[in-house]
C-alpha cells in the first residue's frame, strides 16, 4: 500500500494511487458529526450534508448538479456519522476534473435555496421515519440514548422533526463556515491516479478560499453507563430486536486488535457460536452478529439479533450463555486461528476498490492524525496471542452487559 500526504492550499490532501483499478475516487471528509451538535442543532450534520447537494452557482440546481455526474457515469454520494461526514464521487480515471469540479461548487459555492431547503425537510422527515419504522436501525438508535443518554453522543445523528422544521439558510451557512475549514477537512483521491499535478492544480483553485480555523469543538466523551441494566422500546414489531452492549477499547487502544479476535469468534461470522448455536441449532432468529466498535473517544463490544418473540425470554437466555462461556475464558486454538485467518483476508478485500481506499486512509487521517497501513494492521493482528484474547474475555461479563430492546 503507498500513498503520500501533502499540503495543499492549507488542506491536507491523501493521493494514494492503485494501479490495478480502472477507477477513481476523490472524497472531501470533515470533522462535522453529530458529536458537535447541541440539542438546538441535533441533526444539522446529516440536513446540511443534504442540501450540499441542492446546487452551487455553476450547477444552481439539484438536476443540473445530478446531471453533471450522470454525463460521466460517476457515483456519487455523501454520509454522515457521530463524529465525521464525507463526499465523494467515484469515476473513470479521465474525469477527474469534472468530479471535482462539481464537488468544489457544491461546497464552496452551496446556495442553499430557501425553496430546496424546505422541500428536503420533508424528503429528511421521511427518512427519520423510515429509520423508525426499521426495527434494525430503531434499536440501535434507542440504545444509544440510552448508553449515553442526553448529550452528543447519546442522541440520533439523524435529529428531531422538530429541529429538521427549524433550520433556515442561516443555520447551515452559520454550521458550514464553522466546521468546513482547511484545519477540519481533508480530500482524499484514491485511484488510478493519471495526472496527479493537474489535480493538484485544481485543489488549490477550488479550495483557497475556505475559512481557515474551525469555530467548534467537540464535547468531552460523557463516561458513565446507565444504571439500568434492561430497558426497552415499545413498537410492536414482528420481532424483538436487541442490542446487548459492553465498553470496550477505543480506535488508539492496543487491545482493539484482541477484542476483534474475540467477537469474530463469539458472532462475527458464520461459523461463530452465536451464528451457529442461536440460529442454525436453535433456528431463534434469522441475523445475529457481534462486533466490537471503536471510535475516538469509546469502544463497545456489541451483539445484535432479531428474535422470535414467542421465544424472546428462552433466545435470551440462550445468547447470555454463550457470552457467559466466553467471558469464563472457554476459547479454542482452532477458534482463534480461524478468527485470525478471517480477519486477515476480509480486511484485504474490503479495500479493493478506490472508494473503500479513500475510506480506509481518509477516515483514520481525519480522527486520528496518522494512518496504519494493511500491512500495519495485518502485523497487529498476527502478533496477538491467544492468551491476550483470553484476557479481555472477562469484559463480557454480566456486571458489564447492557441488554436494550425493541418489542
């Protein structure tokens, strides 16, 4: 893997060339998630992220923009998390320019028509209610809240109808100027690469005049868990969908490789003893996965499952079980060697394509500052040994499990 990092007009710019890919991907991320939201603005982010898409001053509308990738057959999207949101469009290698020529004018020139921006609240408001009505996506959002409550970091990225209702023109320019500066962003092109001076040329054309500093930071991480150890959501679904939750290593810790391991073993395949014994033996549910997530500030160790309702009590149980046998230390050789040897091989396919590329460099760069190459990552996770696995084991136990659901 080879990419190099470089300055340009005050922005901190990735290339990182592949040469087997017929494909392009130039990406702008910024630190501007959820995380930085107060209550009044919940869900900013996520409206702002949709109106940069409603028209500059070269394309002024949401077709003229869609119409200027579509001419070149280029896919391109946009997304916001708790703590970044991206934009990118991914091309053949010869249009280049005009990829970012249409993201420059989107985000440099966002007009933020009063016409759009009202029409996109309602498109949003049935986004929020279509996340709702997805017992999946409901779970996870509910459980967030309550794992961290009334803060940043506890409430949906999404936001409120209410505040969605609220934002005017003044909101988003007042939001974008303040996170959407040279020290808060960084472009990624990733790709086939064909002429890199050109490209360059056109970030410090395009780009110059942003804001230089930042006018918002990020809140201090809340620690405490809740007090509760079961909660749920009324929905009346189909099927209970849980969430079970423990704190687990955050994206700097060193265990964050063990605890990776361990959920890979636990259900993050379909060999895994919750894939296995909760849903092929006992046929409870139809998905069930563990993983552990890492963000800057937290880590959690999460297992998620729909399960029959006629049977929620007794698929309960069951899952505990397994979790109580791993949190005893009750891992094999084979197990572990498994875990390691799927790992190793989905990381390297996750990142062949120019757009999971710009994903995997950009997002490190941008949270933490420096990136760890495959290579890098691939080495960590052959060096773990069983027994530092065996040594986390005891987090799962129940004293730290946190049980959420919708029912």
């Amino acid at each position: 893997m080879h990419y190099t990092i470089e300055k340009i007009a005050g922005i901190d710019c990735i290339f990182a060339p592949m040469t087997d890919t017929n494909s392009l991907t130039l990406q702008i991320m910024c630190r501007a998630g959820s995380v930085y939201e107060s209550p009044a603005l919940n869900g900013v982010s996520h409206f702002l992220e949709h109106n940069f898409f409603k028209g500059g001053k070269k394309y002024p509308t949401p077709k003229a923009v869609a119409e200027a990738v579509d001419r070149f057959g280029g896919v391109f999207n946009a997304g916001t998390g708790n703590e970044t949101v991206q934009y990118y469009v991914k091309c053949a290698p010869n249009f280049a320019a005009s990829a970012l020529d249409v993201l420059a004018d989107m985000m440099m020139d966002a007009q933020f028509p009063r016409e759009e921006l009202e029409r996109e609240k309602g498109v949003v408001i049935q986004e929020l209610k279509m996340y709702e009505d997805n017992p999946q996506s409901l779970v996870l959002d509910k459980r967030q809240h309550r794992y961290f409550w009334e803060n940043s970091y506890g409430r949906p990225i999404i936001g409120t109808i209410d505040n969605i209702q609220s934002f005017t023109q003044e909101t988003l320019n007042t939001y974008k100027s303040s996170l959407y500066t040279k020290d808060n962003l960084i472009i990624v092109i990733a790709g086939k690469i064909t002429d890199e001076k050109e490209i360059k040329k056109l970030i410090a054309d395009y780009f110059s005049a942003l804001p230089t500093t930042k006018r918002l930071e990020k809140p201090v991480f809340p620690s405490f868990l809740p007090t509760a150890h079961e909660s749920f959501f009324e929905k009346k679904t189909e099927q209970n969908h849980l969430v079970i939750s423990a704190r687990g290593f955050n994206g700097t810790q060193p265990q964050r490789y063990p605890a990776k391991l361990l959920t890979t073993i636990l259900g993050g395949n379909m060999s895994s003893r919750l894939f296995q014994n909760i849903r092929e033996k006992q046929g409870l549910c139809y998905y069930i996965r563990a993983g552990h997530w890492e963000e800057p500030a937290y880590g959690d160790f999460v297992i998620r499952a729909g399960i029959d309702k006629e049977r929620f009590d007794f698929g309960v149980e069951k899952i505990f079980a397994e979790i109580d046998a791993v949190a005893k230390g009750d891992l094999t050789h084979e197990e572990f060697d498994n875990a390691k040897g799927f790992l190793t091989w989905q990381l390297q396919m996750g990142i062949e394509s120019s757009d999971d590329m710009a994903n995997f460099l950009g997002r490190q760069y941008l949270q933490y500052g420096t990136i760890e190459t495959l290579e890098e990552i691939l080495d960590k996770i052959s060096a773990v040994q069983w027994e530092e696995v065996k040594d986390i084991c005891k987090i799962l136990k129940r004293d730290n499990l946190y049980l959420y659901y919708v029912k």
